[in-house]
C-alpha cells in the first residue's frame, strides 16, 4: 500500500525540520537535563524511600538494553528501529536521574578532603556528562566498552547503598555483593547466550569475578562507606561514659593547660537510615603521625544514630603542642569522618 501524500509530505517537512534544528533541540533539552538533575538533587535529601525505584530504573535500563542490543538490528523494520530510539532516549534519561539522585547520598558519606572524594567527583562527572545528549548518546552507541563500564559502574554505586539497607549487610560485604552482581549483569551485555555459555567463556567470566572482588578489595578505602555518615565528632577532657555524656567539650583549639587532666576524648555520632551491623574503630593521629587506634568495636547501627568514643592518654610530660585529628573508620578501613584538634602552648 502507497503512502498517502498528505503523510509523506508531512514526513519529508519532519525531516527538513529535523535537520535543521536538532543540535539546537538537543542543546536545550541538555539544559534542561541539568534543571532537572538539580531538581532531583534537592528532592533526594534523604529520600532513602525512592531507592527501590532507582533499582527498578536500573533493571530496565538493564532488561531494553539487552532486549533491543540483540533484535534491533540495521535491516529491521522502521517501527523496531523508532522504538529503539525511543528506549535509547528512555535508557539516557533513567542513567541520568539515577546518578543525581546518588549523588547525595554519597556526598553525605564522603569526607572531603580525603581518598574517598575521588568516587563522588567521578559520579558528578558522569551525571553532568549524561546530560549532554548528542556525546552521551554518540558514546553508548559507538564505544561499547564505555557503555559497560559506565552500566557497571552506575549500578555498582546503587547496589553498593541499596543492598545494605535492603538486607541488613555490613557494608564492606554489600559492596562485594554490589560488584559481583555488577559484573554478573553487564556479562548478557558483552557477550550473547550462545557465547556465554562456552566452558572457556564461563572460566572468563569467574576469573574476572574473583578479581573484581579483589579490586574492590582493594580500592575500598576510594569509596564512601553509604550509607553510614558521621554528623558529629566532638572532643572533651572530661568524659562520663556509661551516659556518654561529654563534661567539658573544647572546640577549636585548646591550651595544653586545659587538658591537665591527662585524657582527650573523642566522641563520634554516625547515622544510619536503618538497623546495619556495623564495625567501627577510632584513630588518633598528631601531625600525621598516628598515636592510638582503637580496638574494632561490633554494633548494630540505627536510625537515630549511635555514638562510639576513645581517649588518648597522655604521655609522660602531658600532650605535646600540634594538630590532633582524629578519624573514625569501618573495621574495614573506609572513612566515615573525621574531626580535627588544635593543642597550643
């Protein structure tokens, strides 16, 4: 059947129309890619019930990515190759509201400066880059290694601070669970069935397994403890513990005088959106060098908060002048916070 006039003029001024100002339609719409990645910015703080949304975002993306990298192909149909670019548009604007809506999250749990600012600097490239449709788009559809780094990547920060939560894991374990299940779901993306399923491809993908949880091993200490984040760390030279009540708070700095008693204490404050068996411990370090590490401490942390606390004695002469600083960390080694202490002369 012919293609009625009426349709086919309209379809070739579609297309003049097109040509002509799609670079101007996709700059704007970039525009307001970023208004609205700010909207979702300020509309995540503390928002921890949109995370099963983010997942499902995530399994679709993950589901039409797969779907249509096998059956759209250069010779289907028009309809199949509209709807492709239809899910492409769908797939860039899911990453691109996934990684604004994180972004607080991990800020909260990052402590600037340190190892772990890199990740959340990394993540806020990428969600700005998201935004700039014609080279977001020209890069998924042209370099397929970026494609599966950035899914992986995308989807390891969200496993990483919805697992957690979801099933009451430490958070070291969530993040291996978080990179397992990364890499496991971008596999079906690389390679079809049929090549998966060769002995020789099955030992690659379980050998890539075991050094994906081995790097993240390893980089543990780049990446913020989500979901856990210190709200307070305060220091006192007088300390009650069975109430954990702090007596005689310094701020600041603080004479060498003042701290006559022989003991600075260190009082942190973590938060959790929820019950998480969590291990923490506390160092102290002057000019860098560190003087006490505590011992690792197991709790279970709640939404209300849990505080953790130590002291440095003082050595024989009392405290020396210099910058105390004092950091609190997972029994893992990740940075939830720090606090920092001027004793003078």
């Amino acid at each position: 059947m012919s293609t009625p006039p009426r349709v086919a003029a309209l379809s070739v001024t579609f297309e003049r129309l097109h040509q002509r100002y799609a670079r101007l339609f996709w700059t704007l719409h970039s525009v307001w890619a970023l208004f609205t990645g700010a909207v979702v910015l300020v509309l995540a703080h503390n928002r921890y019930g949109f995370l099963p949304w983010v997942i499902l975002f995530l399994a679709l993306t993950w589901a039409t990515t797969l779907f249509f990298s096998r059956l759209a192909r250069p010779d289907s149909s028009r309809a199949m190759r509209l709807a492709h670019g239809f899910v492409s548009y769908l797939t860039r604007i899911m990453y691109q509201e996934t990684l604004f809506f994180l972004i607080p999250f991990y800020l909260y749990s990052t402590t600037f400066p340190s190892w772990n600012s890199a990740y959340v600097i990394v993540l806020a490239a990428l969600a700005i880059l998201s935004c700039f449709d014609l080279v977001f788009d020209r890069l998924l559809r042209e370099h397929r290694a970026f494609t599966l780094a950035f899914f992986a990547l995308v989807t390891f920060s969200a496993l990483q601070f919805f697992l957690p939560v979801l099933l009451k894991l430490r958070v070291h374990h969530g993040t291996y669970l978080a990179a397992a299940v990364s890499l496991l779901a971008a596999m079906p993306l690389a390679f079809s069935w049929q090549e998966l399923r060769k002995p020789r491809r099955l030992v690659a993908v379980l050998i890539g397994l075991v050094l994906a949880i081995q790097a993240t091993r390893l980089l543990r200490p780049f990446v913020p403890p989500v979901p856990l984040r210190l709200t307070k760390l305060r220091f006192a030279s007088a300390f009650e513990p069975r109430g954990l009540k702090v007596v005689e708070e310094v701020e600041g700095s603080v004479s060498r005088a003042a701290l006559a008693g022989g003991k600075l204490y260190a009082v942190g404050t973590v938060f959790a959106p929820t019950a998480l068996p969590t291990t923490v411990r506390i160092r102290f370090l002057v000019d860098g060098k560190e003087l006490r590490s505590s011992r690792t401490l197991e709790l279970v942390a709640h939404q209300r908060g849990f505080r953790v606390w130590d002291a440095l004695r003082a050595p024989p002469g009392g405290f020396r002048a210099g910058r105390y600083r004092v950091e609190v960390r997972t029994g893992e080694g990740q940075l939830i916070g720090r606090g920092a202490l001027a004793v003078t002369d």
